[in-house]
C-alpha cells in the first residue's frame, strides 16, 4: 500500500522468490485478497481488514 505521496506504508508478505503478477478481491465479504504468485506457482490468500471496490461487468 502506498501513501499519497507514493511512500510503501504497508507489503505483504509473499515471500523472498514470489512474482506477484495480478490480484483481486473475493470471498464472502469481499476483504481476501487473492494474488497470484508466477514465481512460486500459487494463488496467495490475504485476509484484510477493508473490502474491495465491486468490478462492473462488461458491458
């Protein structure tokens, strides 16, 4: 997470050899983050304290 002047405030730990290369957010009340890991091959799991903004369909 970075603040609004672009400092890192907040990184999740996804481990020394992780690729992080997309994320969303999911579950029953929308506050897992899942991302996926290329270097490791796995979905990572974060459970956050805020929810995600809902994603509109295409249209």
């Amino acid at each position: 997470m970075f603040d609004a002047d672009g400092r890192c405030v907040e990184r999740l730990p996804c481990g020394e050899s992780s690729l992080p290369t997309n994320c969303c957010f999911g579950g029953d009340d929308g506050r897992t983050l899942f991302v996926t890991d290329a270097g490791g091959g796995r979905v990572l799991a974060f459970e956050l304290g805020v929810a995600g903004l809902p994603l509109f369909p295409f249209r």
